[in-house]
C-alpha cells in the first residue's frame, strides 16, 4: 500500500505461530532491503496470555516493534 509521500507498508502474514511471526520479521530484517529509518512491526493478538506476551516481547528484541492487541485485533476494529 502506497500513499502519496507517506509510507510503504508490506503485509505479510506468514503462516506459523506468534513466536513464529516475530522470527520471520527478524529473518526478513536481515535478508531484505531495508533502508536504516525503516521499521519491522509485528502485529499480534496476545489472547490474554501474559507468558505468550513476555515471550513475544523478549523474542522481539530491539529490532522488531510489537503492537499487541488484548482480546483481539479484530475486536478492536468492530469498536473503531
């Protein structure tokens, strides 16, 4: 999606857990070109699991920004 001098987003929805989703936004990361004021963003449901959210959050790291949603994103959206 590209809108007129704003940024570029690439959605991917790889098809593995959340732990999974965060290891693929740091494997691409690393192999894609990305300039240095890109940014990596997960976003995830944390279904209310505060072990999945501190495990999400380590595996994260520095290089990969979290935006986590409790209950559910698509919650979130039926409210907005």
């Amino acid at each position: 999606m590209r809108t007129r001098g704003g940024p570029v987003l690439d959605v991917i929805n790889p098809k593995v857990d959340h732990l999974g989703v965060v290891a693929e936004a740091k494997r691409r990361l690393r192999i894609d070109d990305y300039d240095e004021d890109d940014e990596v963003w997960c976003i995830l449901d944390t279904e209310l699991d505060p072990k999945l959210t501190e495990a999400l959050l380590v595996k994260a790291g520095s290089e990969v920004e979290l935006a986590l949603s409790t209950p559910c994103f698509e919650f979130w959206l039926l409210l907005h």
